[in-house]
C-alpha cells in the first residue's frame, strides 16, 4: 500500500493512527513541494489534491474516515475501528463526525486565517469558530465523564478522529482548565503509542503551523 500524505497534516495523522496500531505496511508518498514527482502522481490519481489518500492495489481510496474503515475492512487486525454492533457502530461513526466537524473545522479556521493577508481576515468567522471550540470542548467534557476513550467502549475510529483534532485545537484556543475530563483525554490519546508515534515523526515540521507552535506537546 501507498500513503500519499504528511506527517505534520492532521487528517494523515488520523490514518497513521490506524496503520501503526495495527502494524499495517506501507509505503510513503510524501506530499510536499521538496517532491515534484509525487504532488503529480497524487493529483493524477486525486485532481481535488486532498490528503490523506491511500492506494492499495490500483484502486484510490480517499478521505480519512473512509481509508480507516477500508483498512477495517479489508486489512484487519487486532483493534477493530468499528464495533460490528450496529448502535455501537453509530454512536462511534458520530463520534468520528463530531471531532472532525466540530474540533477540526473550526480549529483550520482559525489557522487558515493566518495565512490570509492582513487585510483579508476574517475576524467574525474566526469568532464563530473559537465559540463553536468551547461549546465543542462543553459538550465533550460531559460524554467523557465516565468514558476512557470517546465511544462503545474501546479504542475505535472516533479516538483517531479525536487525537489530532483535540492536539492541534489546544494549541490554537485552548481548552479551559476546568474541562478536566477533555484535558485528561488529550493526554490519554498522546500517551498511545501509534499517535505519540505521530507526533514525533511531525516535530521537524512545527515551523510550518502558521500561528507558530507552542512549546509542548
């Protein structure tokens, strides 16, 4: 299989995740401007130019929930990305939309916006987004609670959702001192090893986050 990705992009990470966990060969195709070649091969294969997308045998697989579920599929091992229940299956695919919809979103947003020329922010869409992040964080704090990770029970798709989301989200607007059951899943979720492995294949690309890093994590 082929990878074609970044190790600093949060959307690979998610898959990354998933691969290390379950010990998947692959091989990278490393998406940055360093490697002309492959940014070619992969708009032959993708013309929207998104990342992560995975390549197993000829057939294109995009979009990170969707290459986790194939991996799921068709490359299983011992941790299952989705429960073979069909509430549990759900409650865990929600999960997954919650954190890239409602934790990542608005986190890109907020760093998308460094990018623009100054006089081409967007203040009000920024403040939409940081309140969306503290409802997101509000909310969150209260399903995890009484939960380990964030649904049916075990370590599934929605926790690869959730790590890079909540990871890159703190640095960005971070989450209040008082969400102690977010903040201590954030550390939960940087203690696994597939995603501390994540992290530090990414640290030599901290210099390209656009509102600069924090020095953590």
């Amino acid at each position: 299989m082929q990878l074609y990705a970044h190790p600093f992009s949060s959307y690979c990470q998610k898959v990354l995740i998933a691969l290390y966990e379950n010990g998947i060969p692959f091989e990278w195709r490393m998406l940055s401007p360093d490697h002309a070649d492959i940014l070619a091969e992969h708009a032959a294969l993708w013309p929207l130019k998104r990342m992560p997308l995975l390549v197993d045998a000829g057939r294109s697989v995009m979009e990170s929930s969707i290459i986790i579920e194939y991996l799921d599929t068709h490359h299983r091992g011992p941790v299952r990305w989705i429960p073979q229940d069909p509430d549990a299956a759900l409650e865990v695919r929600m999960m997954d939309r919650f954190f890239d919809n409602y934790i990542m979103t608005p986190m890109q947003r907020i760093v998308f916006d460094y990018i623009r020329a100054p006089e081409h922010r967007d203040a009000s869409g920024v403040a939409d987004a940081r309140k969306l992040l503290d409802t997101a964080y509000q909310w969150l704090d209260g399903v995890l609670a009484k939960r380990e990770w964030a649904a049916a029970g075990a370590f599934s798709l929605a926790d690869c959702a959730a790590a890079p989301s909540l990871f890159y989200a703190d640095w960005v607007h971070p989450i209040n001192p008082g969400l102690s059951h977010v903040r201590a899943y954030r550390s939960r979720l940087l203690s696994r090893p597939a995603f501390a492995r994540a992290v530090d294949e990414a640290r030599p690309y901290r210099e390209l986050f656009p509102p600069g890093a924090p020095d953590r994590d």
